[in-house]
C-alpha cells in the first residue's frame, strides 16, 4: 500500500485538513477554536474490506435470509431491545456514564451466550483481570466456554481471534483499545475510529457477534464526535442514576430491531435483574388518594408504562411565580398551565408551580398533558384524584382532549395493575369497541375536570 500523506485532524468534530490550523468548522459553530492534531497515517494497514467480503449485486428476490442468526442473551430485556437476541456478525455499541453498569451487563450476557454458543472471547482493555473475576464470582458466573483476557493490543485480539475462533465478543471498552500502527492516543477519534472499523471487519467477515463498551463524555456523545454511531449496528444506550437501583437500556439506533424500545434493570448487590413489571416499579411507593398526584401512561417503545405525576401548586410567596419541572418537558407543561388558566379558569398566575414525575423517570409522550392538567388542578384545589384512575390524553390549546396511539395497551396494562376505571379522549372512544377498563371519553379539560372533581 501507498503511504498516505500526513492529514490533521479536528479532536471535536473529526473535521480533516491538509495542512495546520484550527477547525473552520467548530470555530462556525460555537466559536471555539479547536486546534487541529497533526495525524501520520500508518503504512501497514489491512485494507478494510477482505476478500471474504466480497459480493456481486443480486436481484433482491435471490437474496435469502438465514433464519436462526439471533442468538439470546437469556436477559430478555436486552433481548428485546436488541430485536429479539443478538444477530451473528453485528456490532453492538453499549454506552453509558462510568459505573452504570455495562460490564456487568455484558459479563452475564456473556455468560448465556457461552453457554449457548461457545466460545465467548471478553476483552477487558479497563480491569484486571481479578478485578473481572471478582465481579463475575458476584455474578456466579463461571462458565468453560468464557474466555476472558486483558490486553489492550487490538492487533494481538486479531490475531488470537483465528486461534480461539469466538462465536461472540466483547470489547471492555473502545476507547482503551489501539491499534499499535496508528500514532494516534488510545480514545482519540482516529484510535476510536479505526478500532471500531477494523472490528466491524472482524464481526462482518467470521459471522462473530460483537458488543463494544463505550464511554459517554460529558456532553452525552460516545468518544466524542459521534464517530461510532453510524459504523455500528446497533447503539444502545444505558441510562440510570447511579444512586438510584434502576437502570434503563435504551436502543437509539437498530439495524436488525425497532429503536426506541427499552430494557428495564435493577442493580442489586448479585448483579442486574430484569424488571419485566417497570410499572409495579414506579408506583410502588405512591400515596393514594393524595391530592397533585395522578396516574398516566407513557408509551415506551411498545410497552406502555405506567407512572405517577406529581403537581404542587402554592401561592407564590415573592413577587415572581416559579416553575419547576422534573421528569418532563418544561415548556410544554408550562403550556398546559396555561391552557388551564385561560380554558378552565384557575387562577394560576400567583402560584408557584412544581411537577415532578415520581421514581425519577421521564415522560416524552403528549398522551401526559390530561394527567398534567388534572394534577395540577387537583393540588389547586386540593381534592385528590382516585388512586385507581388512569388518566390518558394529549391537550391542544383550545382545551381539547386529543385521540391517542396504542389506547388498548396501555388500558391493559392498566387493568393488569388493578386499576379499575380511566379517562381517555372521547376520539379514542369512539373508534373503539370492547376495552379492558370501564372508560369515560371526554372531549375538553373542563369535561375531565368534572367528571374527576364533581
Ligand atoms: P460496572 O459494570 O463496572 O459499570 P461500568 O462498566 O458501566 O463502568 O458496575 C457498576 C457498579 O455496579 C459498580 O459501582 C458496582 C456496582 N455493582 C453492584 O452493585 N452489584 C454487582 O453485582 C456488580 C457486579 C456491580
Ligand atoms: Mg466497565
């Protein structure tokens, strides 16, 4: 191969130029100047595309699909948000902040995917390796077909990739891997960059299903640049407080599965365990009958969730009226105040105004706003909602109460909880037949409010 010639390179953006510099283009976008980092491109590279790769186009409908190329994980959360197990020859990236909990997911992932498909090669670049034995003696992991090593040359993985021919792989993490021919630091883009594509070429090329722990920096991206997003396969993020149990896989994107499709764990001193009822989860500690707080659904992925919403309204104290909002969309629920204010009357102009979504969690979905609007109107008056209401509907601004997707689940999962009656829009009603819950439709806020407080 020809030697390239020495580029320089953007650390932030991964923008390249020929000669010295800052980066035009960070400079464009938020006025910094980032310097540019001279980058020597190594001679010896492995072309990135072997011959084993190699195809002619096809018509589409020769083209078949080898049923059977999923493999489970045994965690049926991660299953799912995988699209149903892991697909032989992807690349899954796992982000998260430090200490969330990725290695331990991937050691037990490991360990079924040993036991199903043997051998299982774990490559920590981050621990030692009783440091690994430690936590897997926590797991009770301790499985023959689990291989685990420590290194750091991702060429020496190469390499002892032929010799133990892994059926999967784990990388602990991306960004303490390197390739020795680059000049690069280990977690810069370049090092992140082609340690990534030469182990897409590995998982591609012998059919190996291939997970990649990667760091989130401070500004919610994976090394930076979001450089590895779009190689990948598949990008699942791990999301949680570190103080708080719970944890909350999230898929962002799929090439074999549906995104937006979510895992929930619990970490315990024995590891992560499935949380197949999140519902059961977040209401576990809700007070009933307790004015400000209501129940609604938020559709995540294809599974409904059930959560509490919580609203404090008290007369401002100072001359100016606060808004805080956790859990949900600031601008929107300050939009449902005042929906509320001019559509139903209530004074809530000199009223602090506090909603907070119980458990931590985080509502992204309109079909909210009636639980928002009923929440607030009940702390305003203070006179509760009935524990065993569900609320569901999204608000406009003229005060009306808009049809909402996935109706039928989200009562079911309702009634599953023992929740024995609901609001839902009278849109929804109309369309529907038989529901798994007694349901009332309404049409406007102030329906709603009658129905709950007369
Ligand atoms: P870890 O998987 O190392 O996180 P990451 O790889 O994302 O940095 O573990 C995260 C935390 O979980 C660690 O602080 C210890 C804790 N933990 C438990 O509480 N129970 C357990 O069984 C294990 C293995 C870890
Ligand atoms: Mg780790």
């Amino acid at each position: 191969m020809k030697p390239r010639p020495t580029v320089w390179r953007c650390q932030e953006c991964g923008f390249v130029s020929p000669k010295p510099g800052t980066c035009p283009d960070c400079k464009r976008a938020s006025g910094a100047l980032m310097p540019l980092v001279e980058e020597r491109q190594a001679t010896d590279r492995a072309p990135h595309r072997p011959d084993t790769l190699r195809t002619r186009p096809a018509p589409l409908r020769d083209i078949t699909v080898e049923q059977g190329d999923r493999v489970t994980t045994r965690i049926g959360e991660l299953d799912r948000v995988l699209g149903g197990g892991v697909v032989r020859g992807s690349l899954v990236l796992i982000g998260g902040d430090p200490g969330i909990g990725k290695s331990t997911l991937l050691l037990q992932a490991a360990r079924a995917l040993a036991e199903a498909a043997p051998p299982v090669l774990y490559v920590t670049a981050e621990e030692s390796t009783a440091q690994v034995k430690l936590r897997a003696d926590r797991l009770g992991v301790a499985t023959d077909g689990l291989l685990l090593w420590v290194e750091t040359d991702l060429a020496a993985v190469e390499a002892e990739i032929d010799t133990v021919k892994p059926r999967a792989l784990v990388v602990d993490s991306i960004q303490t891997v390197f390739l020795p021919g680059l000049e690069s630091a280990p977690g810069s883009v370049t090092q992140v960059r082609e340690c990534a594509a030469r182990l897409m070429t590995i998982a591609k090329g012998r059919g190996i299903a291939t997970f990649l722990v990667g760091h989130v920096t401070k500004d919610g991206a994976i090394a930076g640049p979001r450089v590895l997003e779009h190689l990948v396969d598949t990008v699942l993020y791990f999301e949680g407080d570190a103080h708080q149990g719970y944890r909350i896989l999230r898929a962002v994107k799929n090439r074999f599965g549906s995104t937006n499709e979510i895992g929930v764990f619990q970490m315990s001193t024995a590891g992560l365990h499935e949380v197949t009822n999140p519902s059961g989860l977040f209401l576990a500690e809700r007070s009933h009958d307790a004015p400000g707080s209501v129940i609604v659904s938020s559709l995540e992925g294809t599974r409904p969730v059930l959560l509490e919403l919580q609203a404090l309204v008290t007369r401002a104290s100072f001359g100016t009226v606060r808004r805080t909002v956790l859990g949900a969309d600031y601008n929107r629920v300050c939009l449902l105040l005042a929906v509320l204010e001019k559509r139903a009357g209530l004074p809530l102009g000199m009223q602090d105004v506090f909603v907070n979504v119980a458990g931590g969690a985080r509502i992204t979905e309109p079909a909210a706003d009636l639980g928002v609007v009923l929440a607030a109107a009940s702390s305003f008056t203070d006179r509760a909602v009935p524990g065993d209401l569900l609320v569901v509907g999204e608000v406009g601004l003229t005060g009306e109460v808009r049809a909402v997707t996935a109706l039928d689940a989200r009562l079911k999962e309702a009634a599953a909880l023992g929740f024995r009656r609901a609001i839902v829009p009278a849109g929804n009603v109309a369309e529907s037949r038989a529901l798994p819950l007694p349901t009332k439709g309404v049409a406007t806020i102030h329906e709603a409010m009658r129905l709950v407080f007369d």
